[in-house]
C-alpha cells in the first residue's frame, strides 16, 4: 500500500514528530510530504498522487481555529469536500482521501490514525482507478 | 551591554526574545535543566483550547537557536554587586553529568536506564529514568542526570555513543556583567494537602488541577485518557475552587486563572469523556480575561457544566473510593456524591523570592510576591531590576506575555548597545543559477537512533543511483561540527549545488544545515531535509520496510531539491518611526517609551486634550493620585522633543507596509503627512451609557459619574449600587473586568469619608480577582453589604418622582427587599469605541465579535496584530485598569522596537510569488490571502497596461493559500512551488514496491 500524507508545518508534522519521539508505530506505508499549512495543497496534488499510484491520501492540518494563518484548514477543508464530491461524481472511492486534524501534542493520535487509514485502505485493495499505465 | 533574564518560563521566554530580536545580548538563566516552566505542563489552554505544546515548542526552538540568547540551565543566580546599567551577578551552574555540547537528545541512554524515578512532569503520576529530559519537545534537548536517583550502573556511560556522559562534571560559578535584570521565576502551586477537609493525599481519587490537566494531556501519563487511581473512567466529575485561594488560613487573594482554567477542565473532561457531568464548585465565578466569560458560557450552554455558587465544607471517602461532598448553598448544607474531585490549586510566591529579594535587594509585598507600584507594574523597588509573570502577582499567560515584553523595553533602556547578526560573516553567494543541479546527499546514522532500523549505508548507495546526485556519504552524526566541515568541504570538492541531508526533523535543525551552506558561499535555501528519524526509523521496526520508505523519502527530497532555486531573504528598510493612535494612558505611556529607546513617534488623538479616560479617574483603590499621574505624564509628552502630539486630528490614510508606512493626519491645520515603520492602535475604550435601571434619572448615575461626585465632594449617605449593567447579556456577553474594582473603590471612598453611609452592592460573581481581593475583604469588614443576584431575578429601580426604589431579591431571606437610597450607582459596562470600526479598516486589522480590537493570538501575541508592524496598546484591546494598561502599552514598544531598532528587516524568503504571463488578475487569491498582502496592480507592458496581481514580500507570511487557490497556478510560493511538491509526490510513490 502506499499513502501519501501532506503534514502542514506547524501543528501536524509536528505531531507526527511526537509519534516519532514518543516511539509510537504505525505503517511504512504512510509517506509524509512536508507543506507550510494544509490551505497550501493543492488538489491537483492529490490526483497526481493518485495517478501515480498512491492508495491513499491524507491530508492533515491544524484543529479549526488554531491555523497558524488564521484560516488555511478551512480552506483546507472546502477543497476537501468538493474533491470529494467530484471524486464521488466520477465514481472514484472517495474514502481513500482523509481529512485529518492533529496538533503538536496528539502524536498518537496521529500514529493511530495513520493505523487505521491503512486498515480501511487495505479493505479497499489497491487502487487501480486513477493510476496510470503506460 | 546585555540583560539576565532569572526564569524561562513563558515570561522569561518572551522577554528573552522580544529583547534578543530588538537586537539586546540575553542570558536566560533556568534553575531546571530545560526551559518552558508551567506552561510546558498544560495540554490546552483557555479560552481557546488551543493545544499549548503547538504554540510554546516554536518558541522554544526560537530561544535555542537565537544568536542573540544564551540559555544557562540547571542554574541559579547566587549573588549580585553593581547598580542599574552595570550588575555584575554570579551564577551557579549545576552539573547536568551530560556534556552540553556533545549530547545530541537522542534519547537512547533514558531508554536503557534501570531506575524509575517519580516523574515530576507528570505530577508524580508515573515515572521516568534518572538519565532523563523533562519532556520531549524540552529545550535545550540535553539529558541530564538526576544524582539523587542515579545508581552509578554505567549503563547509559556505555550506550552513549556521542560520549556525552560524565558522572564527574563539577558545579560551575560564572560571572557576567549585564546592565539590567529581568525576574521571571514565576509562582509556585499551593499545596492541596494544607485544606486537610478535602483529603488530598489521603484519597486516592482527590488530585489536583495541574494532575488532571496533565491526565488530560496526550503526553500524560495516560496518554491523554482521563482514568481513576482504580483505572476507572470518571463519570459524576467535581471541581473544587479556591483552593488555597481567597482563604483567610492559607492565602487571602485571589489566584486570578483558577476559574477560568477550571471551565477549561470541565470543558476537557466533556469531550474526553462525553457522558461525564462536570459540577464546579465556586464562591465566585471569576472568568474576567478577554472571552473567559462567553467561554464560561460555552460551557454551560453547549456543554453542560454546571457551576455551583458554594464552598465546600468537607469531603469524606466511600469504601468503593467515591466522595461525598458537603457544601453550603444559599443558606442550606447538600451533600453529593462523585467519582472523582479536582482542586483547583492557586499560585503563591515562589519560594525562591525570598532568596532573590535578599541576593537582589528588592521589596516583596505582605503575600511574598514582588512589589511593584500601580503606575509602574513592571519595576521593582531597586531601579534596573524588573519583574515578568506569576512573580509579582498571579496572571494568565496572556497577562504575563504581555508583562514579558513591557519587561523588556524597561531593560532595554539600560542596554545601550545592541548587536545584529552581521551579513558579512559569511563569504559571497555563489552564483549557481544556469547551472546543472549537482546534488550532495549526506545520511545520518544518529548513533543507532536511525542507523538500527534503516539500513544507512544501503541508502547512501542508493542516493548515488539517483539522477544529479555526484556525491553521497553516511555520518554519524550529521549534527556535529565535524560533519558540518564533511559537508562544507564535499560542496566545496565536488562543487555540489544542492545539499539533502537524511536526518533528523527539520523543525529543529533545519538553520544549523543552511547556516553551513551560508559558511561556504552557496544560498541556504538550496537546501533539503529528508525526516527518516521521527518519521522513519523510530515509528517503524520491520528494517527492510523501514529501508523500503527512506529511500522513497530520500528520492522525493532529491527530486525536490533538484527544483530548488536560490532565494534571496527579503529586506525591508525600517522608518525608525512610530504612529500612535490614541492620546490617552496608553497612547501616552507607549510615545515615552518609545522616546526612552530613541524613537520619535507621533501621536494623533480626537480630543482637544490628553489623557482619555484617565481624565476621569482621581483615586485608585491603593490610594494612588492617577491626576497628578496623568499632569506628570502630559508634561513630559509635550516637552519630548521625540514626540509630535497632533490633537483634535484623526488619521485619514494608512498606506505602505511593515517598517514603511506612510499616513495622512487630518489636523485643524490642514492635512500632514507622516512616515513611520510601525503602528500602535491605543484608541481605547468608554463607559457604556445605560438603557437600563432608569438611568438618566437625577438619581440613578455611573460609577464614573459618582467618582466625579465624591472628588468634588459630594457624598452620599447612602447608595445603591448595581454590578453588570451592560455587561454579561445578551448584547454584550464580555464581562468588563474593571466594574467590580471600579465598586469597591468608591464603596471603600464612601466610607472613608463619611463612615456611616450605607453602601449596598447587588452583584453576579464579585470578580476582585489578584491582590483587589483584600479590598473586597476590607469593604465587607467596613459594613459595604455584598448582595448576590441572578441575571433571571434581577434587581429593578423604580422611579416615583425625584424618588428611586431598588426592588430585589435576597437568596438568605428569600424574599424581596426595598431599598430607597440616596443614589442608585450602576456599574456599567466598558465598551468599545464607535470609530474602532474606522480604524480597523484603515489599517486592515480584524475586530472581535464584541468590537474589541483582535490580537493576532489569544495567548502568546496578546499585543501584536496578525498584520506585521501593527500593534495594541490599552483597552482598545479589552477592558484592563491603570497597572494593566501600563503593562500592555510597554509590551506594544518592546514589539514594534523588535522592528524600529533594526535598520532593516531580513525576512525569510519562503514568499508567494506571482507568474504574470499566467495571471488574468481575477483577484481570487487577493480574497484568500489572510494577511491582504496581495493587490491587483496595473502593469505597463509594450502593448499598454495589464492588470496583475501582486505580492507584497514584507506582508506576506508563505502560507500558500493562494497557491492553490489560483485557477491558473499563477501564484506560488517558493521552496513550495506546485512543480517542487508535484515532483516530490511522484518520487514518493515511484520507488514504492
């Protein structure tokens, strides 16, 4: 399986940070890509990730009302449901994109969702949908 | 010259840093081995639940890594000769039995230790090693030894293999010159086990609020699950206020922060546990602060907390571990059963004060905590000393924040040197653009922390099969200053471009890497750091797989790298200037200050003369002349040759941006225009004039207008006065803070100059919170009778002609009462300005729902606004008294001196940045971006003007929200740009087998 997480710089790589000190376990599976704050990803990321094969993408910010810019998660969070939306209209499994808010201080949260994302990904099989094949 | 701040807790952080970045030396000296002091222990905090590690941990790294701070921890200050403007001070270092330098935090020596010492992070909830760092994110991330529980065993001696330990470290005397000193010691919690009635230390299910703060906390002992001492879930929650607070036998005053965070504990324990019932306890509920008292009511609408207006007599334990608590209510006792109590704890003196009243020669007041004087809160009794935080009387971390920063303009006065980060250290840029991407690749083992689960030197041979890389090698510590001489030595050989180190997290080393790319000529932003130790080798253990996902990670950072440009930081000339709106305490308190520091500002204010509303107050509760103060203060504002006062005039126009505005006046004599490199937004606030209680009556006054009264020496014989008018409802549903004070001052007045009037007060919650409650204490004893009342029964005043009657209802008695006296007073509320509106668009700043100005953070930006280069002073910010508004005026100068002492601005260069061939101007992302720093502009091209959007450098803060949000990708920000990220992702998922 392969999951792409975008981890916004100041609340959520940092939690996924504190999954690591505190020396929580979860997937090889999950593969965490760094952006300054999760208003910044871009949805044409997320299909290329799915193009390129990825099984599963999260998405992972700051808790509403915490952005370090005020508003970036909420953004964050429209493009999300209308990604889904589209992903839904074009019969795509839309469960394979996951909105998540994780702090600084909720390393296990993190670890545990990063779990059980690769437990429902797994159920889903791989995707083959949007990969594409030469 | 430099300045010693003692503490580094919150307050003693932010000093350091606002005096650190004004360009002033700091050493910051910790008695710990770690800094972040009380505020490290919260897992949320009020009245925002914002997550308190998110926003302290970039603080702490800052501290770190700050060219301008030196952390001396384990340490105590031991004696100090000198005066103001030169202190020679001794300070004992303690040994760590871990040499600074060498230990990398790795951790593992914590991990193979076999003591289990009680964890005092924890409460004592759990345990730790006696090799140990406080807590994960602590700074510095050095282990230290605990000798009291070490047993010599050698084991962490021999599992080091950075060769840091040494049992035989000794204690280390240093003596420094600084030319002030700043006190942040902050306070200590009161011991629960003095109110032996409620039986802490005895039941096992009685903790105190700090425990469950950290039984709350993700990175408790339970991992953020809220268990018994039986490992049962609570359900029936009891919190207990005024523990070792307002308590004749322990200490008299109030603790200020315990009701507030006690809502914030209520409101925890609902969403950790959703069938809990949370019941506090309290005599008073005191949640005064900026939005504490909609967050109260948030807890009890959305919530369901429900407050008691009780104390608690005793508690008794059930066989099955339960308590019974008894507590008295409206004049009747009720006993009720729960599964767990909390004590809400308050904060004395910090027992190190004594030492340093004694060490230092300053005063501490009759509770123990420093002295300060209400028109100067920030100075001590001994000139050059001053005090930040919890050490002269109980606050919030707003409150201390903001007393932090006003600590350090006051030491700054004496630092009459200060130094910046000098450009010229490093050799000139080399020029790589055009070409080809040569990329060097450098693997960290980490001792074993990598190298045991991700197989290091296979990954370094694999860096050598991906395309651009010429150069790849594996260390063991790409943190020590050998590897940074590998690395600069390897770009210089192979004239590498492009660095990716393999390492650790960039949060915490990226600057020390681009530095060492600064020391050899090539731009730091060419940089890339791959995580394989917190998001690789530490959260997996299957080592093929570990392996598997490094070399992904490795392949999408040099994929990313290969993207990389060179940017250059953005510099902004500073006007060395300030523009103050608003002429009154704070206004006025904030141009000295800024004249002090060799600023000249202009002050603009509405009215025909100074002062605002300090023109209205004539004695404070301490027996303070606040006209004299206000005649002292317009004095020297007028014969400041640093400060131009324009009155009658209002600011028409803002232009420019941080460090370069430029603004119109509109002054009686026409237009002026100024230019100044920041803002301070002290326009203040007003009496609220009631709708209510018949006010307009002969009557029926304000506590404003019978202060007018009784300074012209008219007073009553009996009075009548009525808490909350306009505050706490519906329309406004802030609580105004000063009201209860404000009562009590005139109460105590009254009777001072004619003892047998007879002053009654209805209130909802007597909120003399801090050191005014003795003078509650002090009205009660001198016969001002106390009333309490329910915003569902409230009083009425009926009016018969000239006469006025106050209809209410007593809770003792049960029944109405009538009262005719000779005024009826209303407490009326604090409200914000008209014109805030105005200014707020004027200088694109954000209002709060009630039409307060907002500050860019609840919690640790209490003055400054998101907006760079704007900052707020006074009670446009929210209500505050005299010694509060002083505090958050000085804070407002030592923030914007953090700009005005520079002479220009380098910011990071991680900016948005605008393609105009792509861009049609549609003006989508000018809408998105939360600090307006983008614009539509006209271009002139060869074929006429186009309309493009714009990015201004200094505004924007990188956050790339209108990057994608840019139906043409037009926009983007560099280090993130669309094609660096898309690249990266590609590469992530390429290798994956």
């Amino acid at each position: 399986m392969k999951i792409v997480t975008f981890a916004c710089n100041w609340c959520s790589y940092a939690g996924a940070d504190l999954a690591g000190v505190s020396r929580l376990k979860y997937p090889e599976d999950v593969r965490i890509v760094r952006v300054m704050c999760s208003g910044m990803v871009n949805p044409a990321w997320i299909l290329r990730a799915f193009r390129q094969g990825a099984d599963g993408v999260v998405i992972t910010g700051c808790h509403p009302g915490d952005c370090h810019y005020m508003v970036g998660n909420y953004y964050a969070k429209k493009r999300y449901l209308l990604l889904k939306e589209l992903m839904k209209f074009v019969g795509f499994e839309d469960e394979r994109l996951k909105l998540l808010w994780a702090s600084a201080s909720e390393g296990k949260k993190f670890a545990e969702e990063m779990d059980s994302f690769k437990k429902l990904i797994e159920q889903l099989g791989e995707q083959k949908q949007l990969r594409w094949t030469p | 010259m430099s300045v010693l701040v003692v503490g580094g807790g919150i307050a003693g952080i932010q000093a350091s840093l606002d005096l650190a970045e004004s360009g002033v030396k700091v050493y910051l000296v910790e008695k710990l081995p770690v800094i972040g002091g009380r505020m490290s222990q919260l897992d949320k905090t009020f009245p925002t639940n914002d997550c308190a590690m998110c926003i302290l941990s970039p603080k702490l790294n800052e501290v770190a890594r700050h060219e301008n701070i030196e952390i001396i921890n384990n340490a105590d200050v031991v004696a100090l000769e000198g005066s103001a403007g030169n202190f020679k001070v001794k300070i004992r270092k303690r040994p760590l039995y871990v040499d600074r330098e060498k230990c990398t935090g790795c951790g593992v020596c914590a991990t193979l230790c076999p003591v289990n010492a009680v964890d005092e992070y924890n409460e004592g909830m759990n345990f730790r090693s006696a090799i140990f760092l406080r807590y994960p994110q602590a700074v510095p991330k050095v282990f230290a030894i605990d000798k009291s529980k070490c047993i010599g065993c050698g084991i962490c001696y021999n599992a080091c293999v950075a060769k840091a330990v040494d049992y035989n470290q000794k204690e280390e005397i240093v003596e420094l010159n600084v030319s002030s000193i700043i006190l942040a010691p902050g306070g200590r919690l009161f011991d629960a086990k003095k109110r032996g009635e409620y039986g802490y230390g005895i039941y096992k299910n009685v903790i105190t609020s700090i425990q469950f703060e950290r039984l709350l906390s993700a990175t408790g002992p339970f991992e953020g699950h809220v268990y018994r001492s039986d490992g049962k879930v609570p359900k029936r929650i009891a919190i207990i206020q005024c523990v070792g607070s307002r308590d004749e036998k322990t200490n008299p005053y109030c603790s200020s922060v315990c009701c507030t965070y006690a809502t914030k504990h209520a409101i925890l324990a609902k969403e950790h546990i959703p069938d809990v019932e949370v019941h506090i306890f309290a005599m008073d509920v005191r949640t005064f602060g900026k939005g504490f008292e909609e967050y109260a009511n948030r807890a009890k609408k959305e919530y369901g907390v429900i407050y008691h207006k009780a104390r608690v007599a005793n508690i008794m334990e059930k066989k099955d571990g339960n308590l019974l608590i008894k507590y008295e209510k409206d004049g009747h006792s009720y006993e009720e059963e729960f599964d767990l109590v909390v004590l809400s704890i308050g904060f004395e003196a910090n027992e190190e004060l004594r030492k340093y009243s004694e060490i230092f020669g300053i005063d501490l007041n009759e509770f123990g905590f420093v002295l300060t004087d209400s028109f100067a809160p920030i100075e001590t009794s001994k000139p050059g000393i001053f005090v930040a935080g919890v050490a002269s009387e109980p606050r919030d971390i707003p409150e201390s924040v903001a007393m932090a920063s006003a600590s350090a303009a006051k030491a700054s006065e004496f630092a009459t040197e200060r130094s910046f980060a000098k450009k010229e250290e490093f050799p000139p840029e080399r020029n790589v653009i055009g070409e080809a991407p040569r990329i060097g690749v450098f693997v960290c083992h980490c001792g074993v922390n990598i190298a045991s689960t991700v197989d290091v030197v296979e990954l370094a041979e694999f860096a050598k099969t991906l395309e651009n890389v010429v150069f790849a090698d594996h260390v063991l510590f790409a943190c020590s200053a050998d590897t940074q001489e590998k690395i600069k030595r390897a770009i210089n050989d192979y004239e590498l471009n492009r660095i990716v180190v393999a390492a650790c997290t960039p949060r915490t080393h990226e600057p020390l890497f681009k530095r060492t790319l600064m020391e050899v000529g090539l731009n730091p932003y060419l940089f890339e750091f791959v995580n394989i130790r917190e998001q690789c080798s530490w959260v997996h253990t299957d080592r093929a797989r570990a392996t598997e996902k490094a070399k992904a990670l490795l392949s999408a950072g040099v994929a990313k790298a290969k993207l990389l440009e060179p940017l250059q930081f953005v510099e902004v000339e500073v006007v060395k200037k300030a523009l103050i709106i608003g002429g009154g305490l704070a206004g006025m308190v904030s141009a000295l200050e800024l004249a002090k520091q060799g600023i000249e500002s202009y002050i603009v204010e509405k009215e025909s003369e100074l002062g605002g509303n300090l023109r209205h107050i004539y004695y404070t509760i301490d027996g303070k002349n606040p006209q004299e103060f206000l005649k002292r203060l317009i004095k020297e504002v007028e014969s400041n040759p640093k400060i131009k006062v324009f009155k009658s005039s209002v600011v028409e126009s803002v232009e420019g941006f941080v460090g370069n505005y430029k603004s119109k006046i509109k002054t009686p004599n026409g237009v002026e225009e100024v230019r100044h490199g920041a803002v301070i937004v002290a326009t203040g606030a007003r009496e609220y004039k009631p709708k209510e209680f018949n006010y307009g009556h002969p009557k029926v006054i304000t506590q404003v207008e019978l202060e007018e009264r009784i300074a012209k020496g008219e007073v009553p014989n009996s009075v009548l006065m009525i808490q909350c008018v306009g505050s706490r409802n519906e329309e406004r549903p802030y609580c105004s803070r000063i009201c209860c004070q404000v009562a009590i001052k005139n109460a105590l007045k009254i009777k001072e100059l004619n003892p047998d009037a007879e002053v009654f007060v209805l209130f909802r919650d007597m909120r003399t919170y801090g050191f005014l409650e003795k003078y509650y204490e002090k009205a009660s004893k001198q016969g001002v009778v106390f009333v309490h009342y329910t915003p569902e029964n409230p009083p009425k005043v009926n009016v018969n002609g000239e006469e006025v009657e106050v209809e209410f209802y007593d809770e003792i008695l049960g029944e109405n009462l009538i009262a005719k006296p000779e005024l009826v007073v209303l407490s009326a509320a604090t409200v914000p300005n008209e014109d805030n509106e105005i200014t707020s668009k004027l200088l694109k700043v954000p209002l709060d729902a009630n039409g307060f100005f907002l500050e860019a953070h609840p919690k640790l930006r209490p003055v400054d606004f998101s907006t760079e280069g704007i900052f707020l002073a006074g009670i446009a910010h929210s209500p505050r008294l005299i010694p509060e508004t002083i505090s958050l005026s000085l804070a407002s100068v030592s923030r914007a001196m953090t700009l005005l002492s520079k002479d220009k601005l380098v910011m990071d260069a991680n900016k948005a940045e605008v393609t105009k061939e792509r861009c049609d101007a549609c003006g989508i992302c000018v809408k998105a971006c939360p600090v307006n720093a983008i614009e539509i502009v006209e271009f002139k091209t060869r074929t006429g003007v186009e309309l493009k959007a714009s990015v201004k450098k200094a505004v924007c803060l990188g956050c790339g929200i209108c990057s994608a949000s840019c139906p043409k990708g037009a926009i983007v920000v560099k280090g993130f740009t669309f094609d660096q990220i898309k690249s990266a992702v590609d590469n992530l998922l390429e290798v994956v087998v």
